[in-house]
C-alpha cells in the first residue's frame, strides 16, 4: 500500500511538473512572439520617426525657398525671419536625421549626398540674400543661373527617395508584424491544445490510480474482515456481527441462536487428496451454507474446518431444529471436485441461543463451543447447553423418530 500511495504521489508530481513545463514554454513562446512584435513595433516607430524629420526638413526647406524670394522680390526683411528660422530648423533636423540614420548602413549614402547638397543650396542661398542686399538686379540674376532651383530639386528628389525607402521598410514590417502574430497565436492554438490533452490524460491517470488507490483499499479492508480462501467474514468480523445482534435482541426482547460447526472427516480429505481439494470442499461449504441461511443470518469461517452461524429472531426450538436440518443435508450431500473426485463429510454442530443460554458475546460463545465438542464426542450431529430443549432436533437428526 505504502509502495501504491507513492506511486500515485509520484504521478501528481509528474503531472504538476509537466504542467509546469508545459506552461513555461507556452510562456517563452508568447513571450518570444511579444519580443519580436515589439521589436517590430519599435522599428515601424523608428521609421515613423524617420519619415517625420524628413517631411520637417523638407517643410521647412520650402520655408528657406519661400523667405529667400520674398526678400529678394520685395526686399522686405520681414521676409529674412522665417528664412532664418527655417535655416535654423533645417541645420537642427539634419542632425536629427543624421542620427535617426546611424544604425542604417544602407541610408548613410544618400545622408551623405543630402548633407552635400543641403551645404550647396544653403550657400547659393545665402549668397542669394546677401545679393539682395546689393541690389535687386544682382540678386536676380544670380537666381536666373538656376543653381538655387537645381539644388532644391535635388534636394526634394533624396528625400522622396529616402520616404519611400522607409515607406517600403514600413510595409515589410507590417506584413512581418501580421505574420509574427499570426505565428505566435498558432503557437498559442498548439500549445493551449497539447497542454489541455495533456492535462485531460493526466486527469483520467490519476482518476485511475485514485480508483486503483480506492479498490486496494477496499480490498485491504475485506482482506482485514474476511477469509481470504472462501471470502466469508472472519472471526473479526463475525465478532462484531454478534455484538451488534445481541444488542438488538436486547433491545427488541427477541432471541438468537449461534451455531459452531466443525467438518467430519475432512482431514482424511485433505491428507489423501491434497491441500487444493481441501481448499476446494471448504469453499463449497461455505458456499452452501450462505445459500441455505436467510439474507439475515451470518455466515462465517472461524478458522481451520470451523465455521459459524449467526440467525437472528429465533422464537423456538423449531426455528433452531430448522436451521441445523438445513446445514446438515447441504454438508452431507456429496461433493464433486475436480478430475472426477467426490467426498463425503459431515459436521458437528453445537448450539447456544440468546438469551437462555448466556447474555453476552464470551458467554454464548463459550457454551456452543462446548456444545459442539460434546456433539463430536458423542457422535451425534447436533448439540446445545441444555441437551434436552434440542432433544426433538437431535432425535431426528440421529434418525429417531
């Protein structure tokens, strides 16, 4: 049992670390899942970021392109303060871009081409202004040579380029974010089924080992109350049978009779043919003796060749004559065991009945004990404390009339 209760601690431990295990790697694969998709997130906010100096930059080039010609069609210097913002803001977030584009070896090329150009538009920008400031004609014909324009368009064509690389890098980390998701909830979808399988498994094992667990219980508790060769109750149980009827005889003012058998002739029996044989007729003893008493009365094997009878609600000796004629012819039929061989016993049956013949347990077993000694004695098949109250019973089992 100690060897059973193990074996089920050992299987709860089992499923509770394969459960475990199992939930740890569920864990790791969501976890794995939600390091990529953020991973993913920080690279579509990095290009986010990217894409959003580069508009700034361009927006405030169009400023720098805007101011200049309004100063130098004018020659309002009111128009020189969102110029010099918008230089200001441009030199700013091309240092920001600079550094957004550090990590992205690809881009440093183009930053590189942009920085050149961007240097070259503020200059002839600047050259620009400070040809204003001498006159409208020398400044005008400094921007009918188009190097102005030529460097803004150059300008504006790299930073397309550099938006729709990001662009492009945004939609592969979409379809990389969707397909990251899509992985990580069959992971999920997977796992969760293989953890509940596992589970459901784990939970019928153990149901069958607490089943198991229950019927060696069971089994250890018949084993403690009853005979293991012909599964009557045992004398320990019998015991505790008798006590009870005597409390209840008590109680209801009723009586009882308590029967002590023991076999003739069976160790011849078991000296010729064998312990099997032996086993075999006290087996079928005991199973006609529970077939030929009440659903009531007990029946038990005290030991050895000896058995005993319990019947409660006895009212005469006729009850009691009735019950001894019923053992008698079950024992004296023949019995037929295997390859062909048949016996004949008989039994020795003494009697004492509740409460005329003692009114506790030790007392009436005592007197049928003796009883059935005295029976064996004298030969006959049946005998009680007072010889005469069975005298009718015993006549007849002698083959009196």
């Amino acid at each position: 049992m100690q060897k059973f209760l193990l074996t089920v601690e050992m299987n709860a431990l089992v499923s509770l670390v394969l459960t475990l295990l199992l939930l740890s790697v569920i864990v790791w694969m969501n976890f794995t899942g939600v390091m990529q998709i953020s991973s993913n997130a920080d690279q579509l906010f990095h290009t986010n970021e990217i894409k959003g100096v580069i508009q700034t930059l361009n927006e405030h080039l169009v400023d720098v392109e805007t101011g200049e010609r309004g100063y130098i069609i004018t020659g309002n210097e009111a128009y020189l303060e969102p110029y010099e913002h918008g230089l200001s803001v441009v030199n700013k977030y091309r240092v920001e871009l600079a550094r957004l584009l550090a990590d992205e070896p690809s881009e440093l090329g183009k930053l590189a081409v942009l920085n050149k150009r961007l240097d070259l538009k503020i200059k002839v920008s600047q050259s620009n202004v400070q040809a204003r400031k001498r006159g409208f004609e020398l400044a005008r014909s400094q921007v009918m040579e188009g190097s102005g324009k030529r460097e803004m368009d150059a300008l504006q064509s790299i930073l397309d380029e550099m938006t729709r690389t990001q662009s492009e890098l945004q939609d592969g980390l979409h379809q990389q974010r969707i397909a990251d998701m899509q992985v990580m909830k069959r992971n999920i979808i997977i796992a969760a089924t293989v953890v509940i399988g596992l589970l459901f498994y784990l939970h019928l094992r153990l149901m069958r080992l607490m089943n198991l667990r229950h019927e060696a219980e069971l089994n250890l508790n018949r084993l403690a109350s009853h005979d293991v060769l012909t599964e009557l109750p045992n004398r320990r149980l019998m015991m505790s049978h008798m006590e009870l009827a005597i409390q209840r005889c008590l109680r209801n003012n009723k009586s009882m009779a308590l029967l002590f058998l023991d076999l003739n002739g069976f160790k011849p029996v078991n000296d010729q043919y064998g312990h099997k044989v032996g086993d075999e007729v006290l087996k079928q003893v005991a199973q006609r003796l529970s077939g030929a008493m009440r659903a009531s009365d007990r029946v038990a094997r005290f030991g050895g060749d000896e058995f005993v009878v319990l019947a409660e609600d006895v009212t005469d000796k006729e009850d009691v004559c009735s019950i001894v004629a019923k053992i008698t012819a079950e024992i004296n039929r023949h019995f037929l065991l295997d390859e062909g061989i048949a016996v004949t016993i008989s039994a020795s049956i003494g009697v004492a009945i509740y409460p005329r013949d003692g009114q506790d347990l030790d007392t009436l077993l005592l007197n049928a004990d003796t009883a059935m000694y005295a029976a064996k004695k004298s030969g006959s098949i049946c005998q009680c404390k007072e010889q005469r109250q069975l005298r009718r019973c015993v006549l007849l089992s002698d083959g009196e009339k």
